[in-house]
C-alpha cells in the first residue's frame, strides 16, 4: 500500500472530503453510513497506477514516481473512471469506476446492516471495501475471474484490516458456497442475468446489475420471486461499465463481420435518419433500440484513406448495415447500404417509428422480469408491448 508523506496526506485527505462533498451535492450519495465508508476509505488506496480516460488527457500516473507523486494523488480524485488494466491487444479489460457510479451502485442496492452481499467483479476492491466497511466484512463475497485482480484486492483490504471472502471466480456463475445471499450487485454490464444468480438469491433478494446491449445500458433492480424468477423495474441511472468477462458470454464483436460491412457491395438508399440519434438525450433512443433489435452489434469503422462508417451487424445472419458517420445536418439524406437477410437499417427506423408513436419513453417506464430457464421479457406497461432479450 502507497505511504504518504505528512503534506501529501493532508492533500489526500482534502481531496478525499471535496470529492465525499461532490458526491453529496450531485445526490449520489444520501445515506450516512455509506458517506462515512467512502470518507474512510480514500480512493487513493486503490488506485496507485493507472491511464486517465481520454477526456482527461490520458496520461498514465504511477504512485510509484515519488516526483510525480502529487500529480498522481491529484488525478486519482477526479470524478470519472480510472483504467487500470488493458489485455494483449490494448482493448481496456478493468476500470476503478467512477466515484459517482460507485456511490450510485452502493446507494440503489438497498443493501444496509445484517444483509449479506455478493459483488460479481472484484476489480480494484474498493467496491467490496466499502461494502465490508458498512455491512461487515464477514457480510461480503466478491468474486472476479482475474486471479491477479482477486490477489491485489486481498493484500489492499487486508492492509486496512478488511477481510470480505474474495474468490477467483467466473461471475456469470454467481459464488454458490457462500449462498444464498440478500442481494447481488454486478459492477460489470451483462446482455442476460444468468440464472444461477436468481438461484442464488433469497426470496425478496434483490438484484442490481446493467443490463446493455448494443447501444446503451441501464441498470435494473430486479426482486426475486419465490419460484426463482425474478422482477423489477429498470433506473433513470445510465452506467458504463466494462462487460462482464466470461466464457458463458462473450462480449467480442467480430471484426471479420465489420470488416465486411464497410468494403462489400449492397443494396444503397437514402436514409433520414443519422447514425448520432443513438447518442441524442443519454441515449434515451438508443436504450428503445436494442430492445427491438435483439442480438445487434454496433460500432464505428475507419476506413483506410477513407471516411469513418457506422456499422450494424448480425453474427448469426452475416447482415450488415453501414452509414457514413458525418457530422453534419442530422435531418439530411444520407446513404445506406445494408447486406445480407436481415435488413438492419430498416429494423432501426422501424424502432424509431414505434418509439415516437410510444411518446419516447425513457429506461424507466419499462420493467422486467427474469425467468429461471433465461427468459427476460421487458414490457412497456402503458402501451402493453413486450420484447424478449436474447439468451
């Protein structure tokens, strides 16, 4: 664990209370004892190497470099998410979420004093040190499939004198030696909530995870049922949380797939509707999207020598759909080319359609609900429609 010198933790411990203060005064943080938990457990502790996201500058920050050591502690406090692990191909694998997402997480779980907890994604291990803090760490289990991520976790709580359980551990399989619990809380998005965690959970358990699939994420807080099913009601909050790493479901788009989709000949038209809908107004639109269009990927192609593409594609069908992603006026005619049996582009101007005629409804006027067997249904109660996310 990073030691401090005498002035720079007086500097730690200033930044630490502007940023407690912050939260509170953004409405992220409303409950006392979870004030009192990130007040003593500085983020400082949990990050000492780490790359600022590009809207920061990018700079990578070593606690480590004892003369660029202020600058270091300086950026550990900025309320945005801090990468801290990338794979082989440079893709970002693991984050120390913002504090804002975190304070969300922790406040909407529901979880106080005397519940037990899993955290699926040990990550840094700040989230399951603010768990042991309120609930105690005899309370918490987190589990991460990283063993490096479960190791440096273990030896930051256990300098603190926290000792939750941490396993390594494929999270979309929930922790069954430990179970049941009273709520579940992933801090990693999901396109399904995998049944074992509704097996895992007790009878009025909750379960607080964000569910994304090619456009956007929300999260959902979902109450289980007697029979293992599972309801509830997706949040105003939208979240960004790095996918869930696991063999029971892959994240990977394929790259073979938009490869295609920007060089390969198809049928052209004209489209009125730009690619920057799906960003519009926290993604409101995009949240819509995904549910009409189940199993869709979505991304951004450069093109050598050439203009950058926004794409859609269908892994089982092969069907592709690309727009030039320009910035300019987004009522007018563009060209659409799409390829394959499923005519991908007409799929999202028919959703537009349908979610102006529903009056633009928002992540929050949907609910959900998980059966044992995978199923999820979302349902806009109001215009009696449902859609099925894919298993």
């Amino acid at each position: 664990m990073t030691r401090l010198d005498s002035q720079l933790q007086r500097l730690a411990d200033d930044l630490n209370r502007a940023l407690v203060e912050q939260l509170v005064a953004k409405g992220a943080l409303t409950t006392p004892a979870w004030r009192a938990a990130f007040e003593a457990l500085p983020r400082h502790l949990f990050a000492p190497r780490f790359t600022l996201p590009d809207n920061l500058g990018g700079q990578f920050h070593d606690a480590a470099d004892s003369a660029k050591r202020e600058e270091w502690l300086r950026a550990v406090y900025h309320n945005d998410a801090l990468l801290t692990d990338f794979d082989e191909q440079g893709v970002l694998v693991s984050s120390c979420s913002a504090p804002t997402v975190v304070a969300t997480m922790l406040e909407q779980s529901r979880a106080t004093e005397g519940d037990s907890v899993l955290e699926i994604g040990t990550g840094t291990g700040w989230t399951a040190a603010l768990l042991s803090r309120r609930l105690g760490p005899e309370s918490v289990t987190s589990v991460d499939v990283n063993p490096a991520y479960v190791d440096q976790a273990r030896k930051r709580l256990g300098g603190l004198g926290l000792a939750p359980t941490l396993s390594i551990a494929d999270g979309y399989l929930g922790y069954q030696l430990r179970a049941p619990y009273d709520r579940i809380i992933a801090t990693a998005s999901l396109r399904q909530v995998p049944p074992a965690w509704l097996a895992q959970v007790r009878r009025g358990g909750t379960i607080l995870t964000d569910i994304r699939g090619a456009f956007a994420g929300n999260l959902a807080c979902l109450t289980v049922d007697t029979n293992q099913s599972a309801h509830g009601r997706f949040l105003p909050t939208r979240l960004n949380f790095m996918p869930l790493r696991s063999p029971e479901q892959p994240f990977r788009q394929q790259p073979a797939l938009f490869s295609r989709a920007v060089h390969e000949a198809g049928e052209d038209r004209t489209t009125r509707l730009a690619p920057t809908v799906l960003r519009e107004r926290g993604r409101v639109f995009a949240f819509f999207a995904q549910l009409a269009m189940p199993g869709t990927e979505s991304g951004h192609v450069k093109v050598q020598d050439g203009p950058m593409y926004f794409c859609l594609t269908d892994p089982p069908s092969g069907s592709w759909a690309r727009v030039e992603a320009t910035t300019g006026d987004p009522a007018a005619d563009r060209q659409v080319t799409q390829g394959g049996d499923r005519p991908l582009w007409d799929e999202l101007e028919a959703a537009h359609e349908l979610w102006l005629q529903l009056r633009q409804p928002h992540p929050e006027d949907f609910t959900i609900l998980v059966t044992p067997d995978g199923e999820q249904v979302v349902t806009h109660p109001a215009a009696d429609k449902r859609w099925s996310l894919p298993l």
